[in-house]
C-alpha cells in the first residue's frame, strides 16, 4: 500500500529587485541563442533578511526558441547584517513568441502573460543562515525593461 503524502508548502522567504544593464549579445550558438545581462545591484527584502544584490553577477541566458529562455543567474546578496549569500537561480521563462520579442527589445509586457518560474539555491557561511544551504526553494519572475522581480518561496 502507498502512503499518502500531504503536498510540500511554501512560505515567502524573501523578494529582489534586480537592477540589470544591457544584455550582452553572444549569438546564435549551436545550443540556440546566447545572450549574458549583467546584474548591477538591486533590493532584497523579506521576512529573514533584507539586503542589497552584489554588482558583478550576471544571468547567461540561452534562448533556444522564439518562445522559451533558459535562465542562469549568479549573483551575491548582502544581508543588512554584513552576511554573504551566494545565489544560483536556474529557471524558465516562455510566453508567447509576440511577448518573447517585446521582452528582448526592453519594452513592457504584462507579467501575468509569461511564465517565469526558478530554483534557486543558496550557500553561506553566515550561521544565522545556514539553513538556507540544506533547503529546496522556488522562485516566481517578472522581467521588466530596468528590473527583474523575484519572490523566492522556502519549500517547507
């Protein structure tokens, strides 16, 4: 007989604004198109820690589809304490092929049209914080022409 199981639950952990700058055209690889956009900082705020997005890291996107990105992104947060985490965010972001190309072009389109989910995973020293390095987390996007927002959930 198999045991029933209740499903998981989320709880928020925390939400960034990611400040980015301009992508940085690879081209059309073999794997699809290759494109790296910096991150130059941004806001963490949350029930845990609040902090700052490190200048420095960068999403390497590849674009394999008019309608599909695979995210990448790697960055540091800066807790208000001083605390490090490291953060490897991977994920997908599709909508329509008409939404995809507005995005790409930096102009608005309304969020509730893409589907843009992560897993991201954390590592730091920080005792305070160590439980983020054994946790599983899920993440929900929105990219805007100046920012991308996140809502990163704790999977309880």
């Amino acid at each position: 007989m198999t045991a029933i199981h209740t499903p998981p639950a989320v709880e928020h952990l925390a939400t960034l604004t990611v400040e980015v700058a301009a992508p940085q055209e690879v081209g059309a690889t073999p794997f699809g198109n290759r494109r790296v956009i910096p991150i130059t900082g941004g806001t963490v705020s949350g029930p845990v820690f609040n902090g700052r997005i490190l200048p420095g890291g960068a999403d390497f996107q590849l674009i394999s589809s008019p309608t599909y990105t695979d995210i990448h992104a790697r960055y540091v947060i800066e807790t208000d304490q001083g605390e490090q985490i490291y953060v490897e965010n991977t994920g997908i972001r599709t909508g329509s092929q008409e939404d995809i190309r507005l995005l790409a072009q930096g102009l608005p389109v309304d969020p509730a049209r893409i589907y843009f989910r992560s897993i991201p995973r954390f590592e730091t020293a920080a005792p305070r914080l160590a439980w983020l390095n054994t946790h599983l987390f899920l993440g929900t996007g929105a990219r805007y022409p100046d920012r991308v927002e996140l809502n990163f959930f704790v999977v309880r």
